[in-house]
C-alpha cells in the first residue's frame, strides 16, 4: 500500500543540493516541495515519477507540470517541456529513500522509531502531544508510515527538532527492515505482535520476525520491550532495552484498575495516571508512552496532565455524541486483537442502553478470515452486546455464529445497514462502528449524522 502525499520542504535550498549530490544534475528552478500525486502538484514541486500496481507515474508528467511542478524524478528519459528538469534515477522509491536516510543524517537528535499491529499512530499522537512543551517535535504526519510516505516524513526534519518520532507500517516481510535502513532510529517500540496483514505475512511468526527488525538494527540504540507480549518477549534486541508491560518483572512495570464508572487509572512504577479512559488498548499505549517519555526527560506530573488533555486520533475509538447517542468511531482500521480490544471497550462504557457492534469485514487475514470473524461473533456473546449490525462477505460468518442472546442482522450493503440501523436505534444506545480500512466505516456514522 502506498501514500500518495504531499509535502512543503523546510530547507529547499539544502535539498536541492542533496539532489545535486545524488543525481549529478542541479536544479535550474527552487524546489520548495515534493509531490507523489501529479493531481496535488503545486508550484515549485519536485514530481516523484512512482510505478505503482495500477498506474505508472511517468503518464501524468505533464499534468504535474500544469500543476506547477519545475522537476521530476523519473526513471527513463523525457522529453523536456517548458524549462522542467529531470532528474533519472534507476529507481525511484529507492532513489527517495536514499535522498532521506542522507538527509535524517544531518540530524543528531533522538528518533524514535515505533511499529506494530495496534496503537502505533495513537503512540506516536500521544509521544508528540507529552513532547510538544519540552522539545521541538518532529512527527509523522497521519499514518504516512510506509515506503513512500516515510522518506517524505524525514525530508521534513529541520534544524529546530530536537526529536523525531517516526511511525513505521508494515504488509510484507522485510517492509519494518527497509524503513529502518532509511530512518535509522535511535530508539524503538514495537506496541504489540498480533495476526493482521496475514495475507501478506502468511503467519504471526513471520509478522514477529518482521518487526523484530526495529529491535535488531539498534545496536548502539535502546528498544523498549513490551514485557506483557509473548512475541516480543522473544524477539532478539542487540542494543540496550528498557522494559514495560502488565506485568511486575520489568522497569515500568504497570497495574490498572477499573473506576465505578468504567474508566481506567493505571500506577506505572508506583505513578499513578488518571486516563479518563474506559479503553484498556488506550492505556497500553500510554504505559508504553511512559517508557519513553519518562526516560527521555518527561517528569511524570507533565506525563500525568498530557495524557489526560490528549484526544485520540479520528478513527481510533474516538467517542462522540451524537443525537443522544453514543458512537466509538474505530473505523481507521481491524484485525481481530484490536477488535475484541473495541468490543471490550464498549462493554466497559457504564450506563444504561444498549451496546452495539456496527460491524464490517477485517481485510487481509488470509486463511485465518473466517476463523478470526467466527471469534469476533463468539466474543459478542461472551461480552453480552445487545445487538450486531453487520456488512460485507466475510462478516456473514460473524452473523451466523450469533444466536438469540444477541439481536443481529446481516445486510448486503452500508446504505441498507444504514437504513435499518437508523429506524432501529434509540437515545441511550452506545454504538461501537469498526471495519477495515476498505470498508469505509465512517460512512455509517456520518449518515447517522445526517439523519
């Protein structure tokens, strides 16, 4: 999967002679930014010319150059137009890889390197948020955390950051290995080792060994190690570790309790945190935060008063209000450990009113999909949901394993889903809407919306 982005660059005249450098031609116009999308070109852009799976960069050189674009990166000769330099490369996405790793290099400050299944882009908000008062933060926009969108992140490293927190995506064995040779970070965490992107992984082992490589290139850098994950607990760490988790045996060993009101407050190293949360995913990722917070210079009173002024990502089991109901919108994304995770976190919420599973497929299980589907309707029994409304093919295994005990319907399409969520939903409700990126999700809630 790649990010189509665009970026503004903070020194043009520095990169444009690390281009110089690696290319052996000088710009003739400023580059003031970098474009991977011809149709977000702006004026002043370096077009990055990529050859994706279904269209080839190159065909639309000429529509970035409407667009304002002065350069291109490319891999076969163009014939010039207009005054725009060319600038051929034998590879592209390597040749932006290589154009970022020189340029991170310029840089001695911490970066902090952040993988795995669940919570790496609410980690990484949440480091940033605890960070902004102290430092000069420097952080991957959004989740632009892959082959494309990473090197654009660190071409926007600056002389003012003094920390860099670099979220780091994953599909494919050797994907976190390739990032890291770019990146090179300093320091590393790996939230936790689940079963998602099977489909590429083919196992959880293999989803391990690949993330591991965070932990094993930081040979003169520190890993901070999930004590409380069986997976990662056996990664190989050749650097120095600090250690976290659920667990007592470990630096920032971490206990949580559950308010009268549903809500979570954790002690880490005898620390006590008020999350004001009732999601226990989100407080694992505040105990991992505070790992690398406190050990980087963060007193815990500051720790204390961000997380509790931190809003989590759109998408990330964000709660609203909406028509006197209750809506987790978790719709960036699923895989089975994050979605039992949100079922858990709508069974905690207190009150009265009926909790809902608003439900669409988790993509890219391979052959564990009907499995992990069949887990997420015997959990919703388990958990005692009032009702689950589901779409799309692989959740028709979900809605078969759900009996009486549990008020349920199957619908061919979102709008249908819709139609009949919205005659069938009451005030007092507390609506939980997951789904894979694909799914789309975020449509139910912002037809509700509408209603």
């Amino acid at each position: 999967m790649r990010s189509f982005v665009h970026i503004t660059l903070t020194e043009p005249e520095a990169f444009s002679a690390l281009i110089t450098q690696h290319t052996g031609q000088e710009p003739t116009s400023p580059i003031t930014g970098i474009a991977t999308d011809s149709r977000e070109c702006d004026s002043g852009d370096l077009y990055v010319a990529l050859k994706g799976e279904k269209a080839d960069g190159h065909q639309f050189i000429l529509q970035a150059q409407e667009n304002g674009a002065v350069a291109s990166l490319v891999e076969h000769e163009i014939l010039a137009s207009n005054g725009m330099d060319f600038f051929v490369v034998e590879d592209v996405l390597e040749t932006m890889g290589s154009l970022a790793c020189a340029w991170r290099r310029q840089f001695d400050i911490p970066v902090i390197g952040i993988t795995g299944s669940n919570g790496k882009t609410t980690t990484k908000e949440l480091l940033k948020h605890i960070f902004a008062d102290k430092e000069h933060v420097h952080a991957t926009t959004g989740n632009y955390n892959t082959s494309v969108g990473l090197p654009l992140t660190l071409l926007q490293l600056a002389t003012e950051h003094t920390v860099s927190i670099i979220e780091m995506g994953a599909n494919q064995p050797g994907d976190i290995a390739y990032l890291c040779d770019i990146a090179e970070p300093t320091h590393g965490l790996i939230t936790n080792i689940a079963p998602a992107h099977l489909e590429g992984f083919g196992s959880i082992e293999e989803v391990a060994r690949t993330k591991g490589a965070l932990f094993n290139i930081l040979e003169n850098g520190i890993a901070f190690v999930n004590m409380a994950d069986e997976q990662i607990r056996g990664l190989n760490i050749r650097g120095d570790s600090i250690t976290y988790g659920l667990t007592p045996n470990c630096d920032f060993p971490a206990d949580i309790h559950h308010e009268e009101d549903g809500t979570i407050t954790v002690t880490i190293d005898a620390e006590e945190i008020v999350t004001g949360s009732h999601n226990l995913s989100f407080v694992k990722n505040v105990i991992a935060a505070s790992a690398i917070a406190i050990h980087l210079g963060i007193d815990w009173d500051t720790f204390r008063e961000k997380v509790k002024s931190f809003q989590a990502p759109q998408g990330r089991c964000k709660v609203k209000q909406l028509n006197n109901i209750t809506i987790i919108d978790d719709t960036y994304n699923a895989n089975l450990t994050s979605t039992l995770a949100a079922i858990d976190y709508l069974k905690a919420f207190s009150g009265n009113g009926r909790r809902v599973l608003v439900f669409g497929d988790m993509f890219e299980l391979g052959d564990g999909s009907a499995a992990h589907h069949r887990q997420i309707g015997e959990h919703c029994i388990a958990m005692e949901l009032d009702a689950v409304f589901s779409t799309g093919n692989e959740t028709t295994t979900t809605d078969s394993i759900l009996n009486d005990s549990v008020y349920h319907q199957h619908f061919d399409t979102k709008q249908d889903l819709l139609t009949s969520l919205k005659k069938w939903v009451e005030a007092g409700d507390k609506l939980l809407v997951k789904g894979s990126r694909g799914m789309a999700m975020e449509t139910i809630i912002e037809g509700l919306a509408n209603n």
